[in-house]
C-alpha cells in the first residue's frame, strides 16, 4: 500500500513524471518487472503481493528488483500513477476542458463525450482499474489527495459547464449546479464500473444504454 511520506507530493507533475518513466523503461528487466507487477497487482492488490513474487513472475531476482525499485512503494508509484492519469485525470487536463467544453453542443453532445470517453479509458486499463481503486480505497492519505487534487484541477470545470447550460436554458436553473455534476458523473462512473470493473454481461448495447440514459435525464422516469 502506498504510504504517506509527506516528501510524496501528488500533484500532475509527479503524476506525469511516472508516466513518463513508465512508458520510457530503460531496460528489458525493468519493463519485465513492470508487466508482473500490473498483472500481480490486478489480481491480488499491492499490499498481498510480495515483491519476491513480483520478481519470480518477471524472471528476475529480487535484488535485481530492487536495484530498479528500491522498494515496493516505488514500483506501485510507477504502475499507478500513470493510470491515475490516464483514468482520474486525463493525460493532459486541456482533454477535460474540451470535454466540458462541449458543452456547447448541448446536455446530450457533452454528456455522450464524456460518457464515450470515460469507456474508452476502460476498456483499455480494464485489469488496472480494479487494483487502482483498491488501493485508493484502503489508503485514505492517497485518497484525500486524490481527490483534492481532482476537486482544484477538474471539478470546477464541471460546475462551470453546467451552469453555462443552465444559463442557455437546457437545465433548471432552480438545481444546483454542483448536484447536477454529480449526478451526471455518477451515472457515467456507475455504468464504467459495472461494466468493466465489476465484471457484468458483455451483452450491453453501450449506444442503446445511453440512449436510454439520456432519455431518464432528460424527460425522468415517470410515464
């Protein structure tokens, strides 16, 4: 498990710079190491993953290990972090921006970029994704953090694309802008994590379920 070292900001630098060295490794062991620890870590989370068998599974020693990762706090920072940016924060935060900034093409065309986006995140980090929550979950220093840092960089954003569209008339202005948020970003992290977290039917129609997504948002349920 990650553990709080306050010398261990978390900020989009240190976020990238991992990123960076993850897809940059110097050397085939390095790679190696870092391929068994994603699988390892997906499967059995950090904390019950020795490192000897994180070594063993990347045909290496422990040593040789631990001359690339000093210890298992660096090796989860390399394999998290750059999916904390890829999932929680986008690679670059002008991609959220743009994303909000659809706005413009009205509830339906912004909520079905992001709802599309967010899939395709999925799709591809599938395995990580579970692991990644796992330890966000447990450790509530890296958790805090973690959201502050979405709350200062991202979330305002947010608010401000939806009350541009309440000011345009295509919601009610008597809601409060911050509620809407959440529940739009609910429903989207809702359906990603049942469908590619959790496991559910592959038979899901993701057209047809946004389709009725917006249907509910837009004219409620009520017959």
């Amino acid at each position: 498990m990650l553990r709080p070292r306050k010398q261990r900001e978390i900020n989009f630098e240190t976020l990238a710079e991992e990123a960076t060295r993850y897809d940059q490794a110097l050397s085939e062991k390095e790679k190696s190491i870092i391929a068994a620890a994603e699988i390892l870590f997906s499967e059995k989370g950090a904390s019950d993953t020795p490192t000897a068998e994180i070594a063993k599974k990347a045909g290496v020693t422990e040593r040789t290990l631990f001359r690339y990762f000093p210890s298992k706090d660096d090796l989860l920072r390399r394999v998290m972090f750059p999916l904390l940016l890829k999932t929680v924060f986008p690679l670059q935060i002008s991609k959220m921006k743009s994303l909000f900034k659809s706005s413009e093409l009205g509830i339906e065309g912004m909520f079905t970029k992001i709802f599309q986006d967010r899939l395709e995140v999925a799709r591809e980090n599938k395995g990580k994704i579970r692991f990644m929550l796992i330890e966000v979950l447990k450790n509530t220093d890296l958790r805090e953090r973690v959201i502050g840092l979405w709350e200062k960089e991202v979330w305002s954003e947010a608010i401000t694309a939806v009350e541009s569209l309440q000011e345009s008339g295509q919601i009610r202005k008597n809601l409060k802008s911050v509620t809407v948020a959440r529940t739009l970003f609910s429903i989207v992290m809702a359906y990603v994590l049942t469908k590619h977290v959790l496991g559910s039917s592959p038979k899901w129609n993701d057209q047809e379920e946004l389709d009725q997504i917006l249907d509910i948002l837009l004219n409620g349920i009520k017959p």
